[in-house]
C-alpha cells in the first residue's frame, strides 16, 4: 500500500485547521477513488521550528518510506526542505496560502505550490479600489498579516495604477492591545480613502468591531484579501454599517457541482467547509496524477513534476492550472461584498462575479521586482 506523509501546523485561532486539511485530503482522496493509499501525519506546530519541520519531514521519508509529503507550511521553508527532498528524489506538495511574495520564486524540479494565492488576491482588491474612484488609501493591518509580502502586493497595485498610501496603520497583537482609534484621525485627514486591508482570523471580527460606531459617517470602503472575507470568521463578526467589498478565493456560495459535492461531503463528515479543507481537497486530484506519473517515469520526481504543469482540473473554485515558472497552481478568484446578515446583524458574503484572467493576473505579480522589500516569518499563514 502506498503512503503519503502529510506535516500539519496548528493554530491559536483555527484551531480546527490540521482535522479541517486532514478531512479535506481523506475525503477528497476516497471520492476521487484513490482509499488504497495509507496517510502518515507529524504535526509540526506553528510551522516556524526549522529543525522541526526537516526532522518531521525527514521522518517520514526515512522511517515511513512515505512516496510524497503535503505539508501546509510557507515558501521560506520549504526551501529549506529543498535538499532533503533532492536527496531522497521524493516530491513535496506544498499547500500555500499565497501570503508571502519570494524574492525570486524558485522553481525546485521536485517541489509543487497548491496556493489559495492571497497576495494575488490583495493585488486585485487594491486594483478593484481603484477602478471605484480611490486614489487615497491607507493600508490597515494586522500585526501578523502585515508582516508578510502581501503588503506589498497591496501597495504596488495600488500605486501602479496611480494611487497614494497615504497613512499606515499596523494593529496589535492581541486582542487588549488591538484599537482602531488612529484610524478616526487618518480619515479626519484623509476622508476620501479607501481603507486596504489585510486581516485573517479574530481579527477581522476585532476589526469590524472596532470602527462600526463611528465608520459608517466615513465616505469610505474597506477592501478585504482572501482570508480577510472567509466565511467562518465573517460569520462571527458584527457588521459594520459600511461598504464593503473583497476578493475571495472560494465561497460556499459557487454555483458549481464541484462545490455542491465538496460541501456536502465535507459536512457528512461533521465538519464545517473552509479554505483549509478545500485546499486539501483538491491536492486530492493532484495527489491522483503524481502517482499516475511517477508509475510513467518509473519514480524519476522531477521529470513527474516537470508533466504536472500542464495538468489541469476542474475544482470547488473552478478550473486550476499551473504557473510552469514558479510551479504554483492558479485558480479563479470571486469579487464579493459583505453585507448584514440581517438574522443576527453579523456579516455574510454575497458573492458578484468570477475576476477575469487570474493566470495573467499572476504572471503580473510574478514578475514584480521586490528590491529590499523582505519578511521575517516563517510561521506557515495563519499559524501563530
């Protein structure tokens, strides 16, 4: 029987995330046909521990004899797995959220990213501003989500389309710590600005809370990133009486048989669908034509990966290719609001339009130069 080691993080906000991938690869893998692969699991905390994550994933190459390892965990680290995997000519599927630009993306002949593609998603909610008439903003951030790239994939699409950042506000860590107070005196300053946010987790709940006395007299909009507009978060937080609007990298909401079957087979399973299951869920697929290749190459990882580029799916998202430069996998994006749920005065997200061109959209962003740009983490996102 088979075997694929899988590195799972854990999470002080999410803390359903390593059961919501577990579930997600599990069922994915036994709708698809695929129940006669054994899964080997080594948790490996917050992701952010170098010498865990390479003893965890050692082990499972060594000790387990695993054929392939998915490991929910940043591009920083899994570059320094690079030359475990080389040595061993064993594939890594990375599961990446997209909130980190590299600053080059290296293309390992036998690592692949399946992203949720957050930074590209900040570029498109920076552009979307844009085109509704802002050219004054202010970037507003978490103190955990603003330390990765995609801030700057917020701000460069912006500013490239003839925008100002015009303040910056960086919140606390915790939620004691957490106050929107400056911002009353940006928008004082600045009334026409968009705010362009980055949050996840708490702290989007934390945020919404935070301005709903006194935003609603603004002439402003909040943009939101991916992870900023996922659904279980959002449906705890209190609406704020302002526009809102954000690009999301799946909703419930897809009208598609894919994601009709993914939801429903994820809730059989007691489970709530987020981006973490769907995330794994589809690896099932990609899961399926790795070893499909590594029987036509007779195990050769880097010539499987190289024939990976060109494979196509059709998923809950929608269609997902491969970017053959960075071997990272693109996937639709959706243009949302977020609007009352007049039920219970919390928000829910109404989905608008799927964005055109994705796959152009990230070779954009690809290609930016990041110049001294840089980020500290190597915490997988969200894990903290």
């Amino acid at each position: 029987m088979p075997k694929i080691g899988v590195l799972l993080p854990r999470s002080t906000y999410y803390e359903t995330i390593g059961f919501d991938l577990f579930e997600g690869l599990r069922s994915g893998l036994n709708l698809y046909g695929f129940q006669d692969v054994k899964i080997v699991t080594e948790n490996i905390g917050f992701g952010s521990d170098k010498q865990q994550c390479y003893r965890s994933a050692e082990k499972l190459l060594l000790e387990e004899n695993v054929t392939m390892v998915i490991a929910y965990i940043g591009q920083r680290m899994a570059q320094l797995l690079r030359p475990l995997f080389l040595a061993a000519n064993k594939i890594l599927i990375v599961l990446d959220s997209g909130a980190n630009l590299p600053t080059e993306y290296p293309s390992c002949p036998n690592i692949i990213y399946h992203s949720l593609q957050n930074s590209l998603g900040a570029w498109l909610s920076s552009k979307q501003a844009t085109e509704d008439g802002y050219f004054s903003a202010g970037m507003v951030t978490g103190y955990y989500d603003g330390g990765y790239l995609q801030t700057y994939s917020l701000c460069n699409s912006f500013e490239q389309a003839g925008g100002q950042i015009c303040f910056n506000h960086a919140t606390g860590y915790k939620e004691n710590d957490f106050t929107m107070e400056p911002l009353k005196n940006y928008l004082d300053e600045f009334p026409k600005s968009a705010l362009l946010s980055l949050f996840s987790g708490d702290y989007v709940q934390w945020y919404f809370s935070g301005i709903k006395d006194w935003i609603s007299d603004k002439k402003t909009t909040i943009y939101l990133s991916p992870f900023g507009v996922e659904e279980t978060m959002l449906q705890k937080a209190v609406f704020p009486n302002c526009k809102i609007k954000g690009v999301a990298a799946w909703s419930k909401n897809i009208d598609s048989q894919e994601n009709d079957l993914f939801v429903n087979t994820i809730k059989k399973a007691g489970r709530t669908p987020n981006l973490f299951s769907l995330l794994a869920w589809e690896s099932a697929q990609i899961i399926i034509q790795v070893f499909d290749l590594l029987n036509k190459n007779e195990n050769n990882s880097a010539q499987t990966i190289s024939d990976l580029l060109s494979f196509e799916f059709v998923g809950p998202r929608g269609k997902v290719s491969f970017n053959s430069k960075t071997n990272t996998s693109v996937a639709p994006l959706y243009e949302v609001e977020i609007v009352l749920n007049e039920e219970d005065g919390m928000c829910k997200v109404n989905l608008l339009s799927e964005i055109k061109d994705t796959k152009k959209a990230f070779e954009l962003l690809s290609e930016l130069e990041i110049g001294l740009a840089t980020s500290a983490w190597y915490n997988s996102y969200v894990c903290v």
